[in-house]
C-alpha cells in the first residue's frame, strides 16, 4: 500500500462518546477545553511526507498497510482502534487550509499503544512501518452530507484468535459520530488552521506549511467505542484484526460476522480491513 506516500495523515481525538474513557486518556486532555461539550478534542499527525524539524522524525515513517499490524519491538500493550478513514483533497489560500473534500471512505485501524505519561498523542500512532491501517476497497462519496451513500453505512470490528471471533468495537451507525458532514469539516478546518503546541496537541498548521501544503490526506475521524472484551484485550502476535464497514441497509451484521468465519467477502457493500498481527 505505497499510493498514499505523497498524502498527509491526520487523526481525530474524541469524537465517539465515551471512547476516550475506554482507552484510559481523558487524563491526557484534562487541559484541553472545547467550545462545545460535544466536540472531538483536537487532532494529531500520523504521517507526515516531509521532514518537519519541529516533529518527531517517527511521523515520517510510512506506516500504513492494508494486511498486517507489526507489533512495537518495546513490551507495551496495543490496542486496535475501529475508525472511518476518508481520502479528502485539501484546498488552500495564501497558505491556509481553507477546504476538505472527501471523495472516498473505508475502514481505518488507528492501531495505538497504550501507555501513560506520552506527551503527545502522535507519540502513541506511528512506532514505524505497518503500525496504522487502511483498506484497499474504498467506497466512493457521492456527498458528504446527509443524503449522501454514508447514511447507509455502519462500522463493526473483530479479533479472531485461537480461530475463535471475537467482537472487538461496537457495531454502530456512522451517523453515531459527535461530528459528522458538514459540522466535521468546519470544525477540521478550524482546527488545523488554529490548533497550538498544547499539552497532547501539536501547531498542525505550521507543520503542513513546511510539507508544502499537501494537496491530499488520509484522515481517520475518530474511534468508536470497544466492546468489553476489546476495551480489556490487547493485541498480540497471530491475532487477526477486521475492520468493517457495511452497508445496514443491504446486509446485516450476522452476514458480515459469517464473512469472516467462512473467509469469504464477496459484497461489493462492504469495505473490509484485515490485518495479522506479526511482531
């Protein structure tokens, strides 16, 4: 998966009620103050596809692959992150950010490590190759407003281990998101034009002026919320991870958990992520 290597990777913090509970960080944005209660709390780089002296040098590793997950050489817990990931175009005006365009959207794994203490989030995001991951079937925007072939589309995910599958994240409508359409893409706007080094957040704004303002992102727009066994369970060597989006109004959740026990994913409905653990 080399075709995005030339695109801008950008994460979103918060945007799923409750998630953030779930993945131990809220101490992490205790500092952090939304206008409104409701808001995501910030976003952070993934990937950048050039040097920025100002950011870790880690974040220009290349770290997205649409079939494994490669495990951190340090002994920390990692955790799969169930997401919606959009391809957007990125508009600018005398060097500001002045449009998102999603054209495309797929299911995304912002596959993070779990530890206490980092001082930004980004440091949790990208530890090398193969630590983040994208679909290679993408599904075509046709809007992204209500209305629009998103309305129809729900997001579910799943551990298989010891053969057994395991519901990972909850299954959930995409109209679930805090910030979704036209909200969401003001708020990125904003954001990234007016986000500051602060606390676990970075002066995103400075960093994609020295990319030389990409014309492109992958942005993943936030987690959603774990089941019990996936907020207790960590990744580990051999597992399988399945993100998947699919359409509820054409298929149901049982179609898609049979996909998955019976290796089979013919729906062109569906935008599926599998990825093995290897370390």
């Amino acid at each position: 998966m080399d075709k995005y290597r030339d695109f801008l990777g950008l994460g979103i913090a918060g945007n799923f009620a409750l998630h953030l509970a779930q993945a131990g960080e809220l101490e992490d944005f205790k500092d952090v103050i939304t206008a409104d209660e409701a808001a995501p709390k910030g976003m952070f780089p993934f990937y950048l596809p050039k040097i920025v002296k100002e950011a870790k040098e880690i974040l220009n590793i290349y770290p997205l692959s649409s079939s494994a997950i490669k495990l951190p050489k340090e002994n920390v817990n990692v955790q799969a992150e169930p997401e919606v990931g959009l391809i957007c175009k990125l508009e600018y005006t005398n060097d500001k950010l002045t449009k998102i365009i999603p054209t495309h959207f797929g299911a995304y794994n912002d596959c993070s490590i779990r530890v206490a203490g980092a001082s930004k989030i980004s440091d949790k995001k990208n530890w090398g190759d193969s630590s983040k991951g994208l679909s290679n079937n993408l599904i075509k925007i046709d809007k992204f407003s209500e209305g629009g072939v998103m309305d129809g589309y729900s997001i579910c995910s799943f551990l298989k281990r010891g053969g057994e599958v395991h519901a990972y994240g909850e299954d959930v409508e995409l109209s679930g998101y805090s910030y979704f359409y036209e909200k969401l893409l003001d708020w990125m706007v904003v954001q990234i034009n007016e986000q500051k080094d602060f606390g676990p957040l970075e002066p995103l704004s400075q960093y994609i002026s020295t990319c030389k303002n990409p014309s492109d992102a992958v942005i993943s727009i936030g987690a959603t919320r774990y089941t019990p066994y996936g907020e207790s369970t960590f990744l580990k060597e051999s597992d399988e991870v399945f993100v998947v989006l699919y359409n509820h109004t054409k298929l149901s959740l049982d179609d898609v958990i049979k996909s998955i026990e019976d290796d089979s994913f013919e729906s062109a409905d569906m935008s599926i992520l599998r990825q093995k653990v290897i370390s």
